[in-house]
C-alpha cells in the first residue's frame, strides 16, 4: 500500500471531521482557502463551491477571511445544529431510524469505537452517529493502517466495511437536504466536496482489498 495515499486519507478525514464540528474556525477555513486539487480531480466543483462561500465580504478588499467565518458559524446553526428542527441533522439515527435520535446506528457506531478502542475523548457530547465523530474514526483508522503495516489490511477492511455499513447508507441523503437548504454556497459545496470524497474513498478501498485478495 502506498504510504502517501495512507496519509492523504487521514488527512481528508480529518478535515472532513473538522468542517462538521461547530464552530468552524479562521484557520480551518485559511486552509480550505488555500486548498488546491489536480485538474482532474472529481472533488474541484465541491471545493470551487466552497471557495466562492469564503469571498470576502464587501468591504474587505484586502482578500481576508473577516466576516466569514461568523456568517458561516451561524448558517452552520441553522442548517446543523439549531435549536429547533433543522434541515440536515448530521445523525445516522435520524435517517435510517424515522427520525429518531440516538437510536441503533448510534449503538452500533459506539460498538465499533469500543472494537477499535477508538472512543471519543470525554470532552466530546455529541450523539456517536454524529457525522463529525464518524469521520474522525476513519482518520484513527487510516492512522492505524499507515502506523501499523502488519495489521494495516484489517484497518483498511474495517474502515471500508464502516462506510459501506454506517455511512453510505444515510450521507447522499443528508448532503442533498443540507445542499438544498443552504444559503451560503459554501455549504452546498461542502456537501459535494463531502459525498464525492467518500464515494471515491469507498471505491479505492474496494479496489486495494480486492487487488490484496486476489494478490493472496
């Protein structure tokens, strides 16, 4: 397995998981400002989306990010948080399980946390089917795999069968009510950049087990 393609997994995943923990910060999104993708990429319309969200407000011609990052804390409220019914609660519980909260995909993420030792820090009250608690233990797992080349096949394998279980069957829904709610073009391109990503992870992983598999 390519150790740099490991790392730039951990490194998607850990931003991922830090654009969907409120609040979002100036420096997080200095970084996405100054992100850049291959022409090629399939995540370019996501994050030109994204970058078009952080222009300047008017008023501050020097390209500063001041403004911004407030005016996007309090669409993230609205869309994500509340208080009251949101458009796009990021909980798996509540697309799979008819609009419940804290129900089975809750459970069964906390199970895979506990099989992985990978629990969040006690700081952390967020329900575990969260989409920001699932995506940083994709990053715990890529950082397994990259640390650990013995057992990286088995974090690989798991990290694919989490996706296609726990978050594939609920994040397309989610990314098109956030996409079609938001007011600000940052989110509806954080929710391209989003699901294509992860597509695009879930079908590497697939290729990198089968290529093991039949590699013996």
């Amino acid at each position: 397995m390519d150790q740099q393609d490991l790392a730039e997994r951990i490194g998607l995943y850990s931003l991922l998981r830090a654009l969907y923990t409120y609040p979002l910060s100036d420096s997080l999104l200095e970084q996405i400002m100054a992100l850049t993708l291959l022409p090629t990429s399939s995540l370019r319309d996501g994050l030109a989306l994204m970058h078009a969200g952080l222009k300047p407000a008017n008023g501050h011609p020097d390209g500063s990010l001041t403004g911004r990052t407030a005016a996007l804390n309090v669409e993230m409220t609205r869309l994500l948080e509340g208080p009251g019914r949101t458009p796009a609660p990021p909980y798996a519980s509540f697309y799979l399980h008819g609009g419940q909260l804290m129900g089975p995909s809750a459970t069964e993420a906390r199970r895979q946390y506990l099989t992985w030792q990978a629990l969040p820090d006690g700081e952390t009250r967020l329900p575990d089917d969260h989409l920001a608690l699932e995506f940083g233990f994709l990053a715990y797992l890529g950082q397994l795999a990259l640390a650990d080349e013995a057992n990286g096949a088995a974090a690989l394998a798991a990290s694919y069968d989490f996706l296609r279980q726990q978050v594939m069957p609920w994040l397309p829904q989610f990314c098109g009510a956030m996409a079609k709610a938001a007011d600000e073009p940052f989110f509806a391109g954080l929710a391209r950049f989003t699901q294509t990503a992860v597509q695009a992870d879930l079908d590497w992983l697939a290729t990198i087990l089968e290529t093991r598999v039949l590699g013996g």
